[in-house]
C-alpha cells in the first residue's frame, strides 16, 4: 500500500501549475489535486476513494493509461489522451504517468498532465474547416448515384473501414467527406493523404511517426494514424503502396497499434479508415497491386461510386450546379447550357467523369463575357472536335453537301441512344433512367430517328 502523504504535501501538489492524480494498487484515487480539478471539472470529492472506471468513461482498461502503468508496470512520456468524465466533458492532455512501486512490489500509479483541450479544440476545427462536402451537398437525382449515398450513410453510422473505388474524377473524396461529417467520429480529425503523392521512403514515416534519429534529419513527430485519433484517416490510391508497406498497414488495422520508425514501443490508435482506390478492386487483387488480405480487411464496407456515363440524368443538374458556382467566382450570369450543348454533353462519354463536366464548364465561361448560354463554340477544342469528325467524303459538292450542325447532332444522338438500347438490353424503362427522360420521351426519339429495336424488346 501507499503510504499516507503528510498534509503538507498536498498543499504543495495543489500550488502545482500540472495536474496530478495518484492511484492506488485497485485502481482507487488517493490523490487528485487542484489543476487537475480544474483541467476535468470535477471535485474532489467526486473522485478521491473511487476507482477510476467508475470515474471516467473508457470502453475498457485498456483505454487507461493509468490502469496500464499499473496493471503492466508500463511507463509513458508525452502521451496525447483523448477521453470523457463521468459527466460528459471530453478532455485532451499531453500526460506522463508511470506506475509506483514500493519495496519491489506495484503499490499505485501517477499521472502527471498539462491541459490542451483548448488547444485541441482550436487544431480540431482548423483541421475540419477543410471539409467542404456533406451527404446534403452530393449533387444528383438519378437511382445509381442515390442508392450509393444510402448505402454510404449506413456505413456512416458506424466505426467500420470503408473502401470506396470508382474512376478518376466520380467524387470519391466527396464521399469520403461526408461519411466523416455524419458518423460518430464527426467531432474528430479528418485527415486525407495521397499514398502515390510521396516515394514510400518519406511515406512510411508520415503515416507512421518517427523517432528522433530514427533516419538523417529525422525529428520526433506523430505519423497520420496517431494525428487522425479519435477520426477518420483517408487514404488515395492506396494500390500505389508496396507489397511490404501494405504488410504494415493490416498489421496496423489487425492489432490497433502503430509503431514509429526507429521506435520500440507499440502506440495504440483509435481510427477509422477510408481506402479509396481509382480501379476495380478485384483487378487490382488478380494484377498484384492490392494484397487480398488488406482488400478484405479493409472493405468491411464496399462502396462503387458510378460513373458519369451511367448517371446522365445528373448532367443537367451539375451542369446549373457548376455554371451558378462559376458565375459566382467570375461575377457573370451564364444562363445555362443551349440546347446544341445539352446534347453535345448526353452524348459525350465523359472519360473523366463530374471532375471533366466541371473543368470543361468552367473552361467555356472563361470564353464567355457577360451573359448568354454556354454554346458548342465555347467548348474546348478536343470536345468539339470529337463531333465534328466525319468519314472521309468526296470533295464538297452540290451533289456532296457538308453536314449542318443539326445533322451531326441528330448522327450523334442516334448512336448514343443506341448504345445505351445496347447496354441496357434493350430495356426502354432503364434506357430513359440512364438517360434522365421519361420514357414516353424516349420512345419519342425513337420513333423520330427511326430507331428499330428487336421484336423481342420490352415494348
């Protein structure tokens, strides 16, 4: 047991400018100053003789350092801890607690801390004033891209990895965002890195932390996962990591600990993981750029973000999105698409998908002055020429007319409504989904370009 501390040596410990909180071999409090008080609102009363799991609120002892220096005689220095009073507050500080001993035998442990919930509540809003995308603002109406963000936010709900994949430029990290935004863990970090953005030398130790000298210039510094604690930790194309770094990465998602480079003891680490990848993850796995086990440990939840091409009824909807954002940013009153461009963008393909919609959009209104719609003679070059390029012909004659913009049009629209009759088998009710029409609309069409579909197509 403790020895009793003399009256006069806890008048000292109260004039400390450091919290300080003794406890006992049971876990019981002995002493509890008046910084510390302070620092987690409650009295002394509140806590002296009482155990410290019936004081504040960890999930489990494992959550406690004071309860693991004295459980396993562990003794840690500068430790940043996150956690909650039986009250509810929630208090940050940078700690120092080893356990005691007395004769050779564990009689107690102590707790030295200083105060940075302030602080950390500062860092944290700086951090999330980054986040500028929520569930609410996922621009689009059509059913792939609303059964995506219903799917996305059940998975908000909880604490599970998430891997969402999709082509270059669907809105991954808008996705990301919000699942962040709406989940538990809102309150908390959001911290996203691009693992093909650095060579793996340097990435190993953002992600991981570092020792002082644990390499030539290298400082003592907390890597991403200890940074991101407590919230979400994004990591783009994370099929660029090495075979070896992504060994590392599960150990980390396995055992919920990090070790720094040039360390030797394991940090635990309390955070959620969003993998995004810009490919399939089953090519990924069957060309030897994603292990399965980290597929498989990472996609507790798998989310496809779609393509543009399969969500053309939000062309229109984006598309008044980016001019109304566009016209704010360059003080113009762009009207919307004219009817030519409307049907240039339904027949385009969009390689790049809403990123390449909202590039090419503001593009054009950088030929724009005041006002007007958005014409084809707006567009860029490689989308204008993409419907003008013909079969080669005769040299133009009165028997050999060139084609008016309107037939070219036409040519196009035919072709992609035959394409998406393809795609979808034929299948007149999903054709006008894909394509953002009614389809008494489409049938419309058509019938207006003489567009014959097999006898065994739904009518």
């Amino acid at each position: 047991m403790l020895p009793e501390m003399p009256a006069v040596y806890k008048q000292l410990l109260d004039q400390l400018d450091a919290g300080i909180h003794i406890v006992d071999r049971d876990g019981k409090s002995l002493i509890y100053n008046e910084k510390m008080s302070r620092i987690e609102g409650m009295n002394k009363e509140e806590v002296l003789r009482k155990n410290i799991m019936d004081i504040f609120m960890f999930a489990s002892e494992e959550d406690s350092r004071l309860l693991q220096a004295l459980k396993y005689g562990k003794s840690f220095q500068s430790e940043k801890q996150t956690y909650f009073t039986f009250k509810g507050k929630e208090i940050t500080t940078i700690n120092d607690i080893f356990p005691i001993e007395v004769d050779g035998i564990s009689a107690g442990a102590v707790e030295i801390a200083e105060d940075i919930t302030k602080l950390e509540r500062m860092a944290r809003r700086k951090r999330n004033d980054s986040l500028r995308f929520t569930f609410e603002r996922i621009v689009g109406e059509s059913i792939p891209l609303q059964e995506t963000v219903q799917r996305a936010r059940q998975a908000a709900r909880t604490n599970s990895s998430v891997l969402l994949y999709g082509e270059t430029g669907t809105g991954k990290e808008l996705f990301a965002q919000s699942i962040h935004a709406e989940s538990p863990r809102a309150s908390g970090p959001f911290i996203a890195q691009n693992c093909a953005a650095l060579p793996e030398s340097l990435m190993e130790g953002i992600l991981f932390g570092s020792v002082k000298g644990a390499y030539t210039g290298a400082g003592g510094q907390a890597g991403l996962f200890e940074q991101a604690a407590g919230g979400t930790l994004l990591l783009d194309e994370i099929n660029s990591l090495s075979t070896p770094m992504q060994a590392k990465l599960l150990r980390i998602l396995q055992e919920k600990t990090v070790r720094r480079l040039g360390g030797t003891k394991d940090v635990p680490v309390d955070v959620r993981i969003i993998a995004v990848l810009n490919e399939d993850p089953l090519t990924a796995m069957q060309e030897g750029r994603l292990r399965p086990d980290l597929y498989y440990r990472l996609s507790v939840v798998s989310l496809a973000v779609p393509p543009l091409r399969e969500r053309i009824r939000d062309i229109p909807v984006l598309s008044r999105y980016f001019i109304s954002l566009f016209n704010e940013q360059f003080q113009l009153s762009v009207e919307g698409l004219a009817e030519e461009t409307a049907y240039l963008f339904h027949a385009y393909e969009w390689p790049g998908n809403v990123r390449e919609l909202e590039h090419i959009i503001e593009g054009a209104m950088n030929m724009m002055h005041d006002t007007g719609r958005i014409e084809p003679y707006h567009l860029p070059g490689h989308m204008r020429m993409r419907f003008s390029k013909e079969k080669p012909r005769p040299a133009e004659s009165d028997e050999h007319p060139q084609k008016s913009l309107k037939e070219h049009l036409e040519a196009s629209e035919r072709m992609y409504l035959e394409e998406t009759l393809r795609r979808t088998n034929q299948n007149v009710t999903r054709a006008a989904d894909m394509l953002g029409l009614s389809r008494q609309s489409l049938q419309y069409r058509l019938k207006k370009l003489k567009i014959q579909r097999p006898d065994t197509a739904e009518s």
